[in-house]
C-alpha cells in the first residue's frame, strides 16, 4: 500500500536519495509493505483535481470484474466527485482494457485500477485482489448482491 495520502512527496522521488528514504519508510512499516516495495515509472496523468498536499488526482477508476465480466466500476478517489464522467467511448475503452487485464491474469475475482493519461489514452496503475480493496464510489449493496450469486 502506498503512503499517498500523505501526500506527493511521500511517493514520488526526484533522485536516488530520495528514493531510498522513500523505501526505507515502506520497509519500515511491514503491515504495508510485506517486506518489498514497487517502483514506477512516473506518467502524467489526466488531473481533474489538485489535493491540498499537491497530490494530483487522476481521472482513475475502479473496475471489478469476476470471471471476464464487469460487475461494478466508479471513480477511484472516493473523497472527491467524479466531475469529468466517461463517455461513451472513454468507458468502453477503460472496460476493455479492465478485461483484457483481467483475462491475462486469469484470476477469478480482481480489481483493475486504470487511469487515463495526459494524452488520452488508458493505461493500468495496478490490479489487486478484489476482496480486499476498498469500493471507492461503488454503492456497497450493489456489489454485495452481485457477489451473492458467485457460484
């Protein structure tokens, strides 16, 4: 889990001495870290707000998808307003991309995390295992009543 909440500096290293004391505070907490950390290349992202700590937020999104089908998606950050919805195009391209993510993983139950760039394309920040994300803007009973069904 990153430390963005926290805010810009707290994730993102301009040199290789900021980036090992950025990596020695993940190590330092093993609850977050589990010992090992990731490290990404930064790529400019559509901003559709700017935090007070100066973390840009992106226009990013959620997507869960079981068994190669979109069950629920929604606006990643779950403390602001989506104020740039998809188009028609937007969403359908995101949604692909969430499944081809999906299909080649091939795990059953996954959250995709996809934002789109400065330059108008979709790419994937990151997957993870859907039972234990959070739901960003996703209605809670929504996504429980179609887990229900899982079988």
């Amino acid at each position: 889990k990153s430390n963005k909440e926290q805010g810009l500096k707290a994730v993102v290293a301009q040199n290789l001495d900021e980036l090992k004391r950025l990596t020695e505070s993940v190590l330092a907490n093993p609850h977050r870290s589990r010992g090992k950390v990731i490290i990404r290349e930064l790529v400019s992202l559509r901003c559709v707000y700017q935090a007070v700590d100066e973390f840009p937020i992106s226009r990013e999104y959620r997507v869960f998808v079981h068994r190669n089908e979109v069950i629920a998606y929604s606006f990643y950050w779950d403390e602001f307003e989506d104020v740039e919805p998809l188009s028609s195009q937007d969403k359908r391209l995101m949604l692909s991309l969430a499944l081809e993510t999906a299909a080649r993983l091939q795990v059953p139950f996954i959250a995709v995390d996809l934002a789109q760039t400065a330059d108008g394309n979709w790419i994937v920040i990151e997957t993870g295992d859907a039972q234990f994300c959070g739901l960003s803007h996703v209605p809670v009973l929504e996504l429980w009543s179609k887990i229900k069904d899982f079988g």
